[in-house]
C-alpha cells in the first residue's frame, strides 16, 4: 500500500517534466525519448500497484472487503484493466528496458548517453569498483544522511542491473537466439 503513496509523488513529478519538457518536444531529438522511458515505465509500475494495492486493501478488510456493501469490488473490476490498456504492462516495460541497454550500449562503445539524466550510466561503466565502494561507504544509519545519498545507491543498481540486462542481452544474441527469445 506504501508504494501507492511513492507512485503518487512518482507520477507528480513526470507531470511536472511534461510541462517542463513540452516547447522541446516539437524537436524530437531531445529529452523525448527519455520522456517515453519514464512515462511507460512509471504507466507499467502504477497500474500494476493499482490492482495490487485493490486486493491489499480487500484482505485487510477481512470478510467485509469480499463483502459487496465493502464497495470494493466494483473499484477492482474498475481497476484490473491497468495491467492493459494504454499499452500491456509488460510491453511497456520492455520499452523502457529497451531505453536502458541503448544507453549502456552508447556508453560501452565510448558514446554519450541519450539524456543527462543516464550520466551515471557513464560513471559505472568507466568505475563500477569506485562506484559500489563510494556506495558501501555510505552509513544509512548516520542522522545526516541526505537524499543524493540515497540516489546514489539507486544509481549504482540501476546501472549494474541495466548492464547486466545488456550483457544477459548480448550473450543470447551470440548464441544464436532471435531477438523474440531474448525479450522473452
Ligand atoms: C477497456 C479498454 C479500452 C480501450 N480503449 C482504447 C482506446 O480508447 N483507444 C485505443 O487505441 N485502444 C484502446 N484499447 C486497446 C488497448 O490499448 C490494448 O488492449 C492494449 O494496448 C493491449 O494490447 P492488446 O489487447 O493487443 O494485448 P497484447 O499487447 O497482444 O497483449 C496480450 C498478451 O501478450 C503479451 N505480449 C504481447 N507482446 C509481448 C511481447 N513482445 N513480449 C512478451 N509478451 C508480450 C502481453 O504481456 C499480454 O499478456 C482499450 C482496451 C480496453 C480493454
């Protein structure tokens, strides 16, 4: 249920990077591809915490979330389509992973990423050992600890399970699998 409420400041700040990003989006080479990234990841993320959270809330109702006076059922009948429409959730995701690897490829054959927000693709590629070590400095229990720390460890996993994602990606092409099977 708490991921509902992270969802929520998720999809208020792409709203905001909407606005921000519109007069630019006449020129398609710019941030729009990282646009399409966000959004059909953030699409893919919140519809599927949608139903999730419906069948949460239904069970910790006990019997009166089965219960039709609950009202619930209506709202998870209403809510189950997030998982489809505007586009399959797992379709979308693999646009959105489609996104990243391109990025690590771009970086592992030394050119620039798409978008300066992947800047860190760039960092992990030339100093992944520096990287996790800055990482595992970090003490999650220090009062200070401030949000750029806590990017930081996003950053250092998602670029380590984005190029692992290319490696996984690379090696099944080698192997002879068509791109179909490798998706899969
Ligand atoms: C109530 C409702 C209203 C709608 N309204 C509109 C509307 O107003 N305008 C409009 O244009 N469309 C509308 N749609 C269509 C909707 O956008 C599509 O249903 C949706 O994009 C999913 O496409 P699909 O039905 O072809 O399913 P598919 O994309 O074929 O998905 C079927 C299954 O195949 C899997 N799958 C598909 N491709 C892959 C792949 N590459 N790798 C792995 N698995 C895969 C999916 O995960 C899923 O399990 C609506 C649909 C519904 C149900």
């Amino acid at each position: 249920m708490a991921w509902a409420f992270v969802n929520k400041f998720a999809v208020d700040e792409i709203l905001n990077l909407y606005v921000s990003l519109k007069p630019q989006i006449i020129d398609p080479k710019r941030n729009l591809e990282f646009l399409h990234a966000i959004s059909t990841f953030t699409k893919a993320s919140v519809g599927s915490a949608a139903v999730t959270t419906y069948y949460e809330v239904r069970q910790a109702l006990g019997g009166f979330g089965y219960s039709y006076y609950s009202e619930l059922h209506e709202m998870i009948n209403n809510g189950d389509i997030n998982t489809t429409w505007e586009g399959d959730n797992r379709v979308l995701l693999q646009q959105t992973a489609r996104f990243l690897m391109k990025n690590c490829n771009r970086v592992a054959t030394g050119k620039e990423v798409s978008t300066e927000h992947l800047g860190y693709f760039k960092a992990f590629n030339e100093d992944k050992a520096g990287m996790l070590a800055k990482v595992a400095d970090i003490d999650f229990n220090a009062e200070d600890l401030g949000l750029s720390q806590v990017i930081q460890v996003y950053q250092y996993f998602a670029a380590k399970t984005a190029f692992r994602g290319m490696d996984h990606f690379t090696e099944a092409l080698g192997a002879g699998k068509d791109m179909f099977e490798v998706y899969l």
